[in-house]
C-alpha cells in the first residue's frame, strides 16, 4: 500500500532529520511532527516511542524504539 510505504518512509527521514518536513500520507494537506515518550521518565536512554502526528487530520503512527535514533527527545520542547 503506498500510504503505508510513505509513513514508514517518515520514520526513516524523523530519524535521520528531526527537522524533516513531511507532508501527512494520509490527509497530503497536514504536515508531521513528532513527540517522544519514553518508557521510564527518569532513563530516557532505555528507549520508549516515537509518536508521528499530523497537524490537520488524525492520523498517527507510533514507533517502539528500543535502541532509541541519535536525534531521541531531541524536539520535545514542542509539546
Ligand atoms: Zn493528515
């Protein structure tokens, strides 16, 4: 499925570029932003997920990292 194919291609560009601009595969109108979540507050290194969302729709994808990307928590200041 090509929308598929285009969400698993932005969690490759978020986790090369945090600051990849990506239009939303679902909605094409919205723009993807990220927001990670870890499991333990206190270990952010032990990994947690990567929450993927778009600005105008709902669509939303969530990647378990457990081993998390060099750029990890990198942007959460956008919450
Ligand atoms: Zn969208």
């Amino acid at each position: 499925m090509e929308e598929r194919k285009l969400w698993l291609d932005a969690v490759e560009f978020f986790r090369n570029d945090i600051d990849s601009k990506i239009n939303c595969p679902t909605c094409k109108t919205g723009t993807l932003f990220t927001i990670d979540v870890a499991f333990e507050i206190e270990n952010s290194d032990k990994g947690g997920e990567r929450y993927i969302k778009c600005t105008h729709c709902n669509a939303l994808e969530i990647v378990l990292y457990r081993k998390p990307p060099n750029n990890w928590f990198s942007k959460n200041d956008v919450e």
